[in-house]
C-alpha cells in the first residue's frame, strides 16, 4: 500500500486500489510533498465539480481552496507542509469550498518517520449536504411544531381573558360555546403534544407496546359510539364481518385505540359517506391474526401519493389537519409487528388496511 494510492504501484494493483477508493462514499484526494494532487476518487471530483483528470498535478491549495466559515483560507491556517511536525492531520471540520457548497473535512499528514516532514496529505472530503438537509428537517419540525401550538393557544388566551373581564356581559349560551372552544383546543394542544412524543418514541425506536389480548370489534364498536356520541349519524359508519371467528389477537389496547381513532377520524374528516369497517383473519401469513380495513366514500387519496402518506406533515391541504396521524400510526402498527397499507375502497375512498399478530409473544409469562 506504501506506493498504491498515487498510482505507481504497478498496473494491476493501482487499478485496483483506486477501483477500491472510487467506491468510497467520501471523496478522497492525496497531496504530495509539494502539495501537488497525485490521486483523486470518483467521489471527490463530483463533490468539487471538476474532472479527477483536470485536479491531477494541480496544487490542492488552489484548485479546492477550502474556506473556515469566516473566509480564512484553511491551507494558509493548517499548512500542513510547513506546520508543526508532530501534527498528524485534523479531525472532521465543517468548511466551505467557494462557490460550490459545505464539506466535512478530514485531513491526515503522512510522514515518513516521528517529526519528519510530510510526504502527503490525504484528504477526505464528505458532502455536507445531507446533514444540512436532516438539520433543515429539524427546523421544519420546529417551525411547524411552533405554529400548530400557537394556534390553538391564542385562542385558548383570548377567549380566557375576554371571559374574564367580560363576564357579566354574556349569556350562559354565550360562555358555554367559549368555554367548549377552549376546552377543544386544549384537547388539540394535548393531542398534538402526544403525538409528538410519540413520534419521538418512534423515531427512537423506544415504543413500548404492551400487549394482552384484546377483543377488536369491541374497540371499534367503542370507537363508533365514541363519534355518535359527539354527534355524528350512526349510520355513518358500519362494521362488517360480525359471522367470522378470529383468532386469537394479543396487542396494547391503548395503542390500538390510538390506530383506530386517528383512522376513523381520518375517514370522517377527509372522507365522506359510510365510513366501513372490517376486521377478517389476515389469512395465510403464519404471524399475523387479523386485518383491519377502514374505508370511506369520498374522494380518496391519489395513487401517486401513497409513498407521501405516511411520511410526518404530510398532508393535502383543504381539511386541516397536521399531517401526524398517519405517521404515528405506521409506526403503532409496525410496533406490534403488523403492517399498514393504503389503497383505493370498493365505493371509491380511501381503504387503510393494518394487521395485527396472533398469538402471545414468546416474552409474556
Ligand atoms: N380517508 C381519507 N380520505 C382522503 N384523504 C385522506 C384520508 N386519510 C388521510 N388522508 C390524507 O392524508 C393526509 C395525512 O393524514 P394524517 O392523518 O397523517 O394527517 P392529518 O389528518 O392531516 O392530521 P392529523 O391526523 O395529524 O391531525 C391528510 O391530510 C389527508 O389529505
Ligand atoms: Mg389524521
């Protein structure tokens, strides 16, 4: 390898040394004692936008002339030809190359012996970009995190104190309906405020699910008249399949109840129509028990969009809506060791499609 990476190492082992470093993800670059480029990968040309047969022979200082965040010239700061001779590179650090955009920089100094001075320089390169996007996804998260709590809230403080210092200028009626608007964007701000921790159980991969066995038409059957209860049409919604046994279903009724509210919720508030559900054994797959579907009759979701569904905010725009619940239920469902799926209903809407897994799991005494 003493001679491999600038290519001299004979035909066949330089081709494959440099086969080898073009399938690197990062881009990597090596100077000499002159700091003139003698090898540059795949990766690293296509980070800096030039040639790898352009950047040979070129001095490394000029032709990727790496900038701190302030301008200062990192060469000029490192120089690692006329530096301290004990250096022996420098750790990954977050630098601008003019024009183009942000890299990673590493950097090792290769010397031929203790306080010698270098021989070469490589120098890996890692495109800064994705990092960039997964912290502008944090700030997305943030932003939209902010905005559907401040909605809720002001109205919660406005209506609070228009109550308390008008009190005795509205009729009962009149506080009622404020105090059940403050009551319902409460509900939302804690609703949202699970999710999100939910969410970030999830994205954690720490979800505790615990399961017994549970009885799913009875949750449904609950979960129905839960929405009669606050006021929809039982005709809305209609549970199918009462004839068929089921097998045995072992899940956690809270996260159950959890699956099943924001897919009915989703079916009454983006959907239209009688809201169907059904739940059948999930048929030959050996570990799963049963399958769920909610359908609706409205006008369903794209096929192009199925990818999107249960991504987080994800969502299309007219009925409001954070685009959470989804997302969470993905992740519930796949929690237990069942799937979700999204496709179109017999009557034209949406059909969301989950199951659950038989039997006890091998843990529970
Ligand atoms: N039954 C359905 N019919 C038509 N569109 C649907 C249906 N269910 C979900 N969608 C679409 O999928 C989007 C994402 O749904 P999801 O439950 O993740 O978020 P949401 O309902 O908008 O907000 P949240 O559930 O967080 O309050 C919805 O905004 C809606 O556009
Ligand atoms: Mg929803």
């Amino acid at each position: 390898m003493e001679q491999g990476a600038n290519g001299s190492d004979g035909e066949r082992s330089a081709g494959w040394y440099s086969d080898i470093c073009d399938l690197h993800p990062d881009g990597l670059l090596v100077a000499d004692d002159q700091g003139l480029i003698v090898y540059v990968n795949a990766r690293a040309a296509q980070i800096v936008g030039t040639p790898a047969s352009e950047l040979l022979g070129q001095d490394i200082r000029k032709a990727i002339p790496l900038q701190e965040s302030d301008g200062r010239s990192w060469w000029d700061y490192t120089d690692p030809w006329n530096g301290l001779a004990i250096r022996s590179g420098h750790r990954e650090k977050l630098l601008i190359i003019p024009g183009l955009h942000e890299v990673l920089v590493t950097a090792k100094y290769l010397r031929p012996g203790r306080g010698m001075p270098v021989r070469q320089v490589v120098v890996a390169l890692r495109d800064a970009e994705a990092r960039r996007r997964a912290e502008a996804n944090n700030s997305a998260l943030i932003s939209t995190v902010a905005h559907e709590l401040r909605s809720p809230l002001t109205s919660v403080k406005g209506f609070s104190s228009t109550l308390l210092r008008r009190w005795d200028r509205f009729t009962d009626d009149q506080k009622r309906l404020m105090l059940q608007t403050i009551e319902s964007d409460a509900d939302r701000v804690t609703r949202l405020i699970t999710e999100l921790l939910d969410i970030s159980r999830i994205d954690a991969g720490r979800l505790q699910v615990r399961k017994q066995p549970v009885d799913v038409r009875a949750a449904i059957n609950r979960h129905i008249e839960r929405f009669v209860a606050s006021g929809y049409e039982r005709e809305r919604f209609a549970l199918n399949g009462h004839q068929e046994a089921l097998p045995e279903v072992w899940a956690d009724p809270d996260r159950l109840d959890q699956i099943l509210a924001n897919l009915m919720e989703n079916a009454v508030r983006h959907g239209e129509g009688t809201v169907s559900l059904t739940v059948v054994p999930a048929g030959q797959d050996g570990d799963e028990a049963v399958a769920v579907t909610i359908s609706d009759e409205g006008e369903g979701i794209p096929p192009e969009n199925y990818p999107m569904i249960f991504t987080r905010f994800w969502h299309r725009s007219r009925r409001g809506g954070t685009g959470l619940g989804l997302y969470v239920v993905r992740g519930l469902v796949e929690a237990h060791g069942g799937k979700v799926s999204v496709g179109r209903a017999a009557a034209g809407g949406a059909e969301f499609r989950f199951t659950l897994p038989a039997g006890a799991p091998e843990n529970v005494i």
